[in-house]
C-alpha cells in the first residue's frame, strides 16, 4: 500500500511542483487521491503517474469544450465522443497485414512439442557447496552415459530427485510456458537426444535427454490474418493517441509534469 506523507490536518504535504493544465490548476489533494490507482515502489513514482492520467483527463476535458460537447453530462462519454471525433486511424490494409505476417514468421506458429527426460541432483539455491557437489556428480554421471557405461533410466531411479524418476526420468511432452524459464529456454533450443551439457536451474543441475522434437509450424496467413489486423489497428491507435495527446499538451500548455509521450510527429 503507498503511503502518502501528511502535514499538517492530515493533508498531504506540497512537496511537488504545482501542476497546470493551461490556466487550470491540478489541485495536489486530486492527486493524492489518484495516486491509490498507481501503485509504485517510490512516493514520486506514484505521484508522477497519477498527476499524469489526471492531466490527460483535463487535456480531454478541455479539448471537449473547445468541442462544444459540454451538454454530454458524463465525462467518460465527453472523452469517448472526443476521441471519436478527433482521432484519425486508418484501418490495416492487406498489405500491411502480409507484410508484418512475413516480417514476424515466428508468431504465427504452432507450438513446438518435446517430449523430454531428465535426472534432477537437486541442491538449494544459496547452498553454493551442494551446488558445486551436486554439479561434479552431474559431470561424472553424465560422461557414463555419453560413453555408454550407464543407462539414464537406471540413473534416473536411482539420484533423480524428481518424482519423475518413477518413470525413468519421463516428463513427458512439454512445450513453451510449461516449466520454468530457465530450464525452458535451453531445453526447447536442443535437438533430439542426450545434451552433453549440464543445465542449472533454481532447483540444482539437471541431465536432460530430448526423446522426440516436433518443430512447430508457421500458420496459413489467412487462419491468423484477424489477429493480425486487431494487433496492427491497436498498435497505430495507441500511436496516434499518443500524438494527439501531444499536440493538445503544446497548444494547450502543460506544467508541473512530464507527460514523456514518445512516438509523436512534433519530436521528430
């Protein structure tokens, strides 16, 4: 929970700038009271963001009456009519959607499947000296089984600590996002067979075996193209509401905060 320093009848104590809006002052105890929608680790962290949403507004606000929409009496309406009015988006075109289709392959595939085995030497994560044990027993099962001394699932029944050792080290399949990362990441680069190298993870060290990869494939564009074409209008409306906030910040006046808008036509 952010707490909010007090002074004197328990209002907030002035310890940031002033914050207009062309003539219009943000008052700080509107602030304080935002501030509980922008949680953040440091108090002007949280200030800096809930002066900034509540800038926006005014921006909007004032922007509607230039408008004349004053007689729409809910604001969020006002703010909707607004954006609808002003802000111009185009549609993706065809060929905007083929082109981010082709230019991003790696999106638009099946997942990659693994079915994977391995021996887990478990070993807590601030327990360096287990660790360095755990890594050198790692070492030495392994090369007996690179040199075809041992056979991993006998080696799996008997130093896994994974309860998957019940099936000689058996994981079965697995694909992206179900383990943990840092087992995840190099696992799923490996081709099938024993990896002649260790893997650590917060868990310990780990002798892994790939049984069977089955690659991924890249989707038919036509299966993904609504996809495609809902990232791209988000993308250019976020960008476009980005600049528009920025033209109104000039023309209106901005004090007291950085409203750090980028993407806008005005800096370049």
């Amino acid at each position: 929970m952010q707490i909010i320093p007090v002074g004197e009848a328990g209002k907030p104590r002035n310890q940031f700038p002033p914050v207009y809006v062309g003539d219009t002052l943000i008052h700080e105890d509107d602030i304080a009271r935002e501030m509980q929608h922008h949680p953040a680790e440091e108090l002007a962290e949280a200030w800096h963001e809930a002066a900034k949403s509540l800038v926006i507004r005014e921006l909007l606000l004032q922007q509607a009456s230039r408008l004349n929409l004053d007689n729409i009496e809910d604001e969020e309406d006002r703010i909707a009519r607004v954006l609808e009015q002003e802000l111009n988006v185009p549609d993706p075109s065809e060929q905007d959607c083929e082109r981010f289709y082709a230019a991003n392959p790696g999106r638009f595939s099946s997942p990659t499947i693994m079915a994977v085995s391995h021996i887990l030497l478990a070993a807590a994560p601030d327990d360096i000296e287990e660790r360095m044990r755990q890594e050198e027993a790692g070492r030495q099962l392994l090369t007996a089984l690179l040199d075809g001394r041992s056979q991993f699932n006998e080696l799996a029944k008997q130093y896994s600590a994974c309860e998957s050792r019940h099936q000689g080290g058996s994981l079965g399949q697995i694909s992206k996002g179900q383990t943990v990362e840092e087992f995840e990441r190099p696992v799923l680069s490996l081709t099938e067979g024993l990896n002649p190298e260790l893997i650590e993870t917060r868990y310990g060290w780990h002798i892994v075996r790939v049984d069977q990869r089955i690659d991924g494939e890249q989707l038919p564009y036509e299966h993904v193209k609504p996809q495609i074409r809902q990232y791209l209008s988000e993308s250019v409306t976020r960008r476009a509401f980005r600049q528009y906030l920025q033209v109104l910040a000039v023309e209106t006046g901005i004090e007291g905060v950085d409203l750090e808008l980028p993407d806008s036509p005005l800096m370049q």
